[in-house]
C-alpha cells in the first residue's frame, strides 16, 4: 500500500518524503523503522528523485532505546546524517531537522557547526528546525547565518483545529526570516477533518469506536458545520469555474485540465492551511489517502472561505455557538 501510494504521489508532483531517524526506532534491528522502509520504497521507484526530509532523534531518546550516546561532539551528530542517509539508500538528505527540545549535551553553536559541516561535505542540502518559536528560532538562523549559511525551514503543529502558531505570530516570524513554514498534523489528527462530529463521533463507521469525546467533538461544532457550508461553496464555485474553462479552453485546446469539483472537508482542512502560507505534511498510509491529498490540487480557497473558517474556528474556540 504505501509504495503504491508512493507512485502516485510523485506521479502527480508530490515528492516530499517527511520521516525522522526516531520513527520506527523500536524496529530497528528488524529493518523496519521509518527510514529503512522508505529506502524499500525508494528503491521500488527509480524513476523520481523526492525531497528527502529527516528529523534528528532527541539523544536521550537513543539512548533510552540502545542506538548510541550522543555528547557534545560534532561527529557524533555527522555520524547520525550519514547512518539515516545509509538506511534511506540515499547519498543526500535534502532537508534535516533538529528538533527544539532534544536536551543535546552540546551548545547550540555545536550542533549549527556540526551541521554546517554536513552541508559542506554535502551529506544534507538544507537545515530546518522543528517546534521552535518566534526567540529560538531567530537566535538558531543568526548562529548559521555566522557560519554563511539559512536556516531553511520550521515544522510545527498546525490545523484549523490548533491554530496557536498563526495566533501567536509564527508563522510571520518565518516569513520575515525567509524560513518556510511546514506544517505537520494538519488535519489536527482527524479532528480538522470534518469527518468525526459531535453527530456522527464514528466518522460512519458502524463498530468503530469513537476516536474523540462529546465534549471535544461538541466545541468544535460551529468549526465543523461551517466546514460543511464552505465545502459546498468551494464544489459549487469550481463547478463553475470548471464550465467557464472548457468554453475557453476549446476555443484553443483539446479540453480544460481536470480539477477536482468535489471536494471534502478533509481537503477543505488542507488547502485551509495551504491557505495561510505553510506547506501541510499529513500522514499518508494507503492509496486512497494519497488520492484524498491530491484531490487538494489545481484549487484553492477564497479569502472569503477562509475568513468563515476562521470565525467559526473562532467561535469554536470561545466556546461559541453560531
């Protein structure tokens, strides 16, 4: 499932890869941890070239789970690149991320020098950071802009359903950096999904249980209703934009490019961050995930739609009915 949802992805465009030398770790000696089953699926697709992403493991982590001490030395850290670089079947990693809280018996001017000197032996192409905020993040790009070098992106938790990095000013933080916001769980584990609500906890499915409570699928009601309005809109309006570009489009082409005029709210959830300027990473398991993601192409949400998605996320949050 996953190397066929793999080949559909990159077929359509889609060739981040995000995983971490920490997923899976538990798996390890069983060569299934995450890295190690993205390098099977690599090799079952020789044909595309993904964006590699990988996260460096919290060292006590490692520790905890018998892969190795990590003290304050800028070889250790080259050495964790090139052995996720070794289970990914990869010579490169496009962009590694350190995490904010990883408690390195280090300072955080070792681990830019370490890995500053990995972008310089061409181990990785660019240095993200993941959870940090506005303060930690400016301080860790001036520590690698001395050593001439960007720190290319931030990834943290965003969803219509936790919205903390818009209200908090992150996400400009990053804009005014040049640092690209990645967003993970953005459909806020199922819950910016739409799909479970304080009426239909189950998502339809009859023996399944309920993966939220009332009490949290009930706050998030006017969110979720609205969702369902702005879907409808979003399907009627691409409907006939859909029209409008096959009248034009015959007068010079074949036909209009195909644009996906149903739309789910699990979608809706996506381009809805999209729509704030981060790019969305949701866990894809499964071919019918993937073509759920690239139903998401070729449309986008008005600023209209995203104003009600925000009021009523709004209202959600303070507890208001609308």
């Amino acid at each position: 499932d996953l190397q066929v949802a793999y080949n559909k992805l990159t077929e359509a465009g889609i060739t981040l890869v995000d995983t971490s030398e920490n997923y899976g770790l538990s798996s390890r000696k069983e060569k299934l941890s995450a890295e190690e089953i993205i390098g099977t699926i690599l090799e079952g697709n020789t044909e595309t070239s993904p964006l590699i992403t990988s996260t460096m493991s919290n060292p006590w982590t490692s520790l905890r789970q018998g892969t190795g001490l990590r003290i304050g030395r800028k070889s250790a850290i080259l050495k964790v690149i090139e052995q996720s670089c070794e289970r990914m079947g990869t010579s490169v990693i496009d962009l590694y991320q350190v995490p904010s809280k990883m408690f390195y018996l280090g300072t955080p001017g070792v681990v830019a020098d370490a890995l500053c000197m990995a972008m310089d032996q061409g181990l990785i192409n660019n240095v993200g950071v993941c959870n940090m905020g506005k303060t930690s993040m400016k301080n860790f790009a001036q520590k690698l802009k001395k050593r001439g070098y960007d720190l290319t992106s931030n990834q943290f938790e965003f969803s219509l359903t936790n919205r903390k990095a818009s209200k908090s000013g992150l996400i400009q933080a990053c804009k005014q950096l040049g640092v690209i916001p990645i967003a993970h769980t953005p459909l806020g584990g199922g819950l910016a999904t739409g799909i479970y609500t304080a009426t239909n906890p189950t998502g339809g499915l009859q023996s399944a249980i309920a993966p939220f409570d009332f009490k949290t699928l009930d706050k998030f009601s006017t969110l979720h209703g609205m969702m369902e309005t702005v879907t409808s809109r979003v399907g009627t309006r691409l409907e006939k934009e859909k029209n409008a570009n096959q009248d034009r489009y015959k007068a010079r082409f074949r036909g209009a490019p195909e644009v996906n005029t149903s739309a789910t709210t699990a979608q809706i959830a996506i381009n809805y961050v999209v729509a704030k300027g981060c790019v969305p990473v949701p866990g894809i398991n499964n071919p019918k995930e993937a073509e759920e993601l690239l139903g998401c192409l070729g449309w986008s949400l008005t600023d209209k739609e995203v104003k009600m998605l925000d009021d009523a996320a709004d209202a959600s949050e303070s507890g208001v009915r609308v």
